[in-house]
C-alpha cells in the first residue's frame, strides 16, 4: 500500500513539473467534426465556443485575411487574442480553412491551392477539435485527449486560465490592425524573471526597460492568469504565488474574461471584458486594470522611438523628434527612427577642411544607452565636444562628468537625464557645395529663420525700406519738376536769344496780330506742314495769325528771321509747340512739363489739329518778327 502511494506521488509530483500550474480545461459543449471548412466570405466563416464570447476562423486584416481567434464584441468590435502564422501575408477570398478527414488542421490559400499546416507540430492526427469557452482552440484524438492547442503557442495576449511558461515569449502586434510580429517582446525567462526587451535584443538587463524582479537561482517560474482576473508569478514545482502582480478581484463575475496582452506600444496590461448575463455575446468595452508602466512612462519603453530620435512628453503625451542633424525616414511611420539629413565630408583632406564642414550642437540632459568607441576622461564638456567635432569617425559626444564618450550613428535608448550634456555633430554644407571646384564661387551659406521675433523683425525692416524707397523716389521727383520750373523760368525771363524769346503763352488783340504779321500780307507757302491747314486757314481773316505760324516753316523762313542764321528744325518744332497751345479743347493743351520735354527734343512733336476757335493764343515773339 504504501509503495503504491509512493508511485501515486512521484506521478503526481512528474505531473506538476512537466504540466506546472496547468488549470481544468474547460468542456467542449461543441465539437467540431472531421471534414469541417471555413471560407473567409461563405458562411460559416468562423466556429464559435458554446458560450459565443470566442470565434475561431478568418478576420479581415488588410486586403485579405488571417487566421485567428477573437473575443466577440458588439457590433463586430473584435478583440484578436491569437493568430496563427501570423507574419504570413493575409489569404484571399478563395482560401479555406479544413478539418481534413485526415486529422489535420490546413490552410489551403489562394487558388494556387499553397497549403500550410496550423497544427504542423500535432503528435497525431485528430479526430475533433472544439473551441473552447476559456479562448483556447484545441484538437483531440479519438480518446478525447488534446493533442494541440492554441495556448502552447500565444502571441501577445495570455486569457484566462492560461499560462507563459518558462522560457515562453509573447510579442506585440505591429499595429491595431495588423497583427504581424511587432516591436516589443515579454519573457518569463530561465531565472524567474519576467522581463520587457525590445524585439531581437539579447536577454540582458541592458536592453530590458521592466522587469519583475522575481529571480531564482533554483526554481522555474511561470506567469499565471486565473479566471479570477490575478496575474501572478507562480514556482512551478510547488504551485505557490511568488508575486501577483495584480491581485484578484472581489467581483467573482462568471459573464467577465480576463485578458493580459503586450500592447502596440511595448506596455504589458490587463484588461477586463464583462458580458451581459441575458446576451454573452454582448461585451462591454475592455477596462483596464493594470499595466507593468503607466502612460506617463512611455519614454521609458527602449525603442519607442526608433534610431536617432528621443521621446519626449508634449501635455503628457509622448511623441518622438529627430537629433540634430537627422530627420524622420517616414514622417508618417516615426518608428522607423531618423536619418542624417547632410552628407558627411569623410576623413580626407586636411583637418582644417573637415572641421569647416561641421559645428557642435549641444543638448543639455540627454542620454542614451549603447556601446562608445572611445570612453575617455575629461575635465569640461567644452573638451569634450571639439574632440568630437575633430575626430572624424564621431558623430556624437556624451559628457558625463568626469567623462566623453564618442560614438557614431545610429544611437538608440536616446533619453532624458539629468547629469549629462550631448553633443551632436552637424554639417554646415551640402554634398554640392564640397564638391564645387575652387574655380567657381562658393554660395554664402543659407540662414533659416526660425523664431516669431526673428520673422517680426525682418518685416519690419522690409516694411521700413519700402517707405523710405518711396519717400526718396517722391522728393526726386519733386526736385526734377522744380529744376525743370526753374528752367522754363530763366528761359522765359531771358532775350538774349530770338529762340527763346517769348516761351510762354499770351492773348493778343486782333490789331496786335495784324501789326505783328505786316498787315496779313504774307502768303501760305506749299511746305509739308503748311498744307495740314490749307483750307482752313483762309475761311477767315482772324486766322491769318495761323497763317502766319505756318509761313515760318516754309521757304520764308529766313525773311522773317531778318537774316539772322537759326535752327529751322528747331524753329519748326516750336511753332508745332505753339499750336498744341492754341488747341480750342483744354484737353488737347500739352501740360508745361510736356512743353519743355518737346522744347528739349526729349518728347517727339505729332502734327497738332487744326484750331476752329477764334480765340487764338500765339507766341509773343511773333512781335519780333517784323
């Protein structure tokens, strides 16, 4: 008997080490049969657990679908808790999911007719397989044991009653909506520690950014989540709570699932589903109700922000930017980190041509964890910062007192801290500009404004000139038109000179005419001009002033000049300038200014109209003619 018990112990004791913590497997209330399929847009496009609250089958994700499990939401809200083949590309419209007879659980994808196996590692071949209530899509054999199930194999999320098992891994989703490998990954590693690593990083404490600190040196630990909503760490061997991470509730709500998934962001968190009692399809919305950080410690999440950028909190609310010097590789996908934004000058030529391509920037309370080629130490960060900036193979300096450590690009963990000054070498000329030869004339380098007062200010002072232009144009003309008054004033005020006798505009009385024009006695000549006014001039005796005019461009002109030698041309242009100014329409008058402009040869002189009006305004120096 009591050897009996002995073995009885052992098996029980084997049991516990290989199983661990294992909970009661929910019952299949709904067995799926041999020869089942699932289309992704024919009904039935998902087998579904007894309860309704889980779905196992295909679920849209991009342009095609994938295979997984999801919580059932209302209004087709799905909560995907696992996916099988997950980085596999989405499947189309005309693949299936089979329940061969064979026992096999298969993807036959596209019309190709490509097929994968989801239950590839299954120790035999299966007679059933069920959905559970708990979440987990299990296979059996014909003596009703499982020989496969989902929850060996998790992917970011643990339900309840299931169990990370030492050594085991869950990784987050790319995004919301694509669930593919993402960046992030927790391990309930060999020691007893469940730690956060960023995706392909080596299990060192380096590279952690959270971690339980549950380690052992002689037992294997598991992460255990009950029905009950407590997250625990729990010895393998003895069963024993080592620390819950999150205690149970009191609310023993049966209708409530409990999930822990390693969130899009990198923060492990658990949430709560509670289903209507009448409808279990119906869940509320998730409720959170703990995680490994809080929000506001996001910037602690190694990686959050890719290589060569930082993250910062804006209104608590984390958002990564660029270093000096780099720029965004996708300004939509800020993960993907940032890349130099100049072209680096290289090691060759002299030391004083490379560092004229470079300045230092500087950023006080920056930190970032990774490995220097150079850890030297220094007594000021000014020291610091022009070994930077002379060494060509640096990209950046970190001053930690009484330290400089120098590093090349890409940097990542770039983080706040309070006792150290970065330095980040940025270039101050573009790829073209080096490679002009000496002959051709280097461009200044280009200044970008970027403060409010700065731009206020250059305003300003555009403002300022254009006024002044302005002004100045003003008074220049305004001198130009009193020089050129003054001018006509001096002409007109001198007689030294026939031709410039008598400029300005007068009434003479019909004797005065008669007397200036020897009694009306001179004929019209046959000049180009005098024939313009022919006709017109003889429908009248008060027009024999006009006639007059005329005769001095024609053959007579030397008569009435008295011998005296002069311009003809010049003669001519002013008596074209006298009868613009007899016009009988003011409109027709030249201004003053026009007067000196043709007076002066500057204005071309057009043939004037012929005057109708008997009011006739000629040139005073008409007098002097006789």
């Amino acid at each position: 008997m009591a050897s009996i018990f002995t073995v009885f112990f052992l098996l029980s004791i084997m049991s516990l080490t290989l199983g661990g913590a294992q909970p009661q497997q929910k019952q299949c209330n709904q067995k799926i049969s041999l020869g089942s399929s699932l289309n992704p847009t024919t009904s039935p496009t998902f087998w579904l657990s007894s309860s309704g609250q889980f779905a196992f089958g295909f679920y849209p994700q991009g342009n095609g679908f994938m295979v997984g499990i999801w919580l059932v939401g209302t209004d087709n809200n799905k909560t995907v808790v696992w996916t099988a083949n997950r980085d596999d590309s989405p499947v189309t419209s005309n693949s299936t999911l089979d329940l061969t007879r064979d026992g096999k659980l298969r993807l036959r994808a596209d019309e190709q007719g490509v097929e994968k196996l989801i239950s590839s590692d299954a120790t035999e071949s299966a007679s059933s397989a069920c959905m559970l209530d708990n979440g987990n899509f299990v296979l059996y054999n014909k003596n009703g044991s499982i020989i496969w199930e989902s929850f060996s194999y998790p992917t970011d999320t643990i339900l309840g009653g299931q169990i990370l098992s030492s050594g085991a891994q869950l990784f987050s989703s790319s995004s919301e909506t694509n669930h593919s490998t993402g960046r992030y990954r927790l391990k309930m590693q060999d020691d007893g520690n469940l730690v956060l690593y960023p995706v392909n990083t080596v299990d060192d404490e380096s590279e952690a950014y959270w971690s339980s600190d549950t380690s052992s040196k002689s037992f294997k630990f598991r992460l255990y989540l009950n029905y009950s909503g407590a997250l625990e760490i729990i010895n393998s061997t003895s069963m024993e709570r080592v620390k819950a991470l999150k205690s149970p509730l009191a609310d023993k709500n049966t209708n409530t699932i409990y999930r822990a998934t390693l969130v899009v962001d990198g923060i492990f968190r658990l949430y709560s589903h509670a289903f209507d009692k009448a409808d279990k399809q119906n869940s509320s919305s998730p409720v959170h109700l703990w995680s490994a950080l809080t929000d506001e410690d996001l910037c602690k999440v190694k990686g959050f922000c890719g290589f060569n950028s930082f993250c910062t909190l804006n209104d608590y609310k984390p958002y990564c930017a660029c270093l000096p010097g780099t720029q965004f590789v996708d300004p939509n996908l800020e993960s993907l980190g940032c890349e130099r934004n100049y072209s680096e000058a290289g090691c060759g030529g002299g030391h004083k041509d490379y560092i004229a391509n470079y300045s230092m920037y500087s950023k006080e309370n920056m930190f970032w964890q990774d490995n220097p080629y150079a850890y030297v130490p220094m007594s000021t960060k000014e020291e610091c910062s022009n070994s930077c900036l002379e060494d060509c193979n640096c990209d950046a300096a970190l001053f930690k007192d009484p330290y400089c450590q120098r590093q090349k690009l890409p940097l990542r963990y770039v983080r706040g801290d309070t006792n150290s000054v970065a330095f980040f070498k940025v270039g101050i000329r573009s790829a073209e500009s080096r490679n002009e030869t000496s002959s051709t004339p280097k461009k200044p380098p280009l200044h970008h404004v970027t403060t409010k007062k700065a731009k206020v200010q250059i305003i300003v002072l555009i403002l300022a000139f254009t006024t002044f232009s302005c002004l100045a144009l003003g008074i220049s003309g305004l001198y130009a038109f009193k020089i050129r008054a003054l001018r006509y004033k001096r002409l007109k005020e001198s007689e030294t000179l026939v031709l410039t006798k008598g400029l300005a505009l007068n009434l003479f009385s019909y004797d005065e005419l008669k007397r200036a024009t020897n009694g009306f006695k001179h004929e019209l000549g046959k000049g180009s001009f005098g024939t313009v006014y022919k006709g017109a001039l003889y429908k009248s005796k008060k027009l024999v002033a006009v006639k007059r005019l005329e005769k001095l461009v024609e053959d007579e002109l030397d008569k009435i000049m008295g011998g005296e030698e002069v311009d003809k041309r010049t003669l001519e242009n002013m008596v074209k300038v006298g009868l613009w100014c007899i016009q009988d329409e003011p409109i027709l008058r030249p201004s003053m200014k026009s007067v000196v402009l043709m007076l002066e040869g500057i204005t071309d002189i057009s043939v004037p109209p012929c005057p109708t009006n008997v009011s006739i305004r000629i040139p005073k120096f008409l007098n002097e003619f006789n």
